[in-house]
C-alpha cells in the first residue's frame, strides 16, 4: 500500500491491535479519559514514538484512510508540542485500517 500525505497514524501494541479486530472495534484507553483517540500524520510518527513509546517493543503502525471514518476526525492544536494531531472522537472502526507496519520507536 502506498502511503500519502492523506493516510493517518497510529501507534499501538500488535496485541491490544489484533484484540481489538477479533472484538469489531477499537476504543483505547484515552477515548474514555479524554474522550478521542491520538493520531500523528505520518511526518509526524518517529517524534510521537519517541515521545510516548520508547523502550517499548511489539508494536505497530496503524495507516488509516480518515474517508473510511465513521467518527468525528478533528484537527487540533497540541500546546506542548506546537503542532497540529489528528483525533478521533469515537471508535476506530477496523476497515478504516488500510496497512499496519512493524514500529520500533527505537529505531526510528
């Protein structure tokens, strides 16, 4: 699958991934806390894994088509950091996913 500017991201741990396909859905932790899912463009990945993920393994990329959304996708300032994130405000519904890659903060 070629990746364009248009595709999203997500980093998650391959088990909680594969979990959430058996159950139909995914609702992480932060749409309960904050009420939307976190997502990175893809310029935007190796600095949010580092951030947030590093030392951690068995993780992947999630690439999602935001046209195949059935939540509401808002763009939004974060003060911390001076950019601009993408967040989902409900589940991610799993056919929005159209590619999933290996990510290694780390390495990255």
């Amino acid at each position: 699958m070629a990746r364009t500017g248009s595709l999203i991201c997500h980093i998650v741990s391959r088990q909680v991934w594969e979990t959430a396909i058996q159950e139909g859905g995914y609702q992480p932790p932060s749409l309960q806390q904050e009420g939307f899912i976190h997502f990175s463009y893809p310029h935007q990945t190796a600095a949010t894994g580092r951030r947030f993920y590093a030392g951690q393994s068995g993780l992947v990329l999630l690439w999602i088509d935001p046209a195949l959304l059935r939540a509401e996708l808002r763009v939004e300032q974060a003060a911390d950091v001076g950019e601009s994130f993408p967040h989902l405000y409900g589940p991610l519904n799993i056919d929005a996913v159209v590619d999933m890659t290996d990510f290694d903060p780390d390495g990255v």
